[in-house]
C-alpha cells in the first residue's frame, strides 16, 4: 500500500478534506470530490478503492504529523 503514487491533485483534494473535518466544516462536496478522486485512481491503478484511500490517508495524515 505504501508504494502508490498520488498526483497532486488528490493529495490536496484529502488535506482539504481532513482540515475542514478537523475544524469541524466537512462539506459534502468536499467528501464526494474525495471519494470520486479516490475512485477514479484505485481503477486507473486497478487497485481496491478502499486500500487506496488507505494509503492515501495515511500518507497525508502521518505527513502532517511529521511537519
């Protein structure tokens, strides 16, 4: 899992959606551009989506705690 590439784009489509849900503002826009991006990869990939978003989230999560 740990080995996935994201573009930019995704990586800053789930800081966005992990500021607003720390703040307490997670739109549902914002979830669903997350979760379409998020699927959009795992197929282009031909990876489950879940182990995607996995990976994506810890990849911006831990980053954030390491900043």
């Amino acid at each position: 899992m740990s080995d996935i590439e994201f573009p930019d784009d995704l990586i800053a489509l789930e800081r966005a959606a992990w500021e607003e849900h720390r703040a307490g503002r997670l739109t549902v826009a914002t979830a669903n551009a997350v979760q379409d991006a998020i699927t959009a990869h795992a197929e282009a990939l031909g990876m489950p989506r879940v182990d995607v978003e996995m990976a994506l989230k810890k990849a911006v999560r831990h980053a954030e705690a390491e900043g």
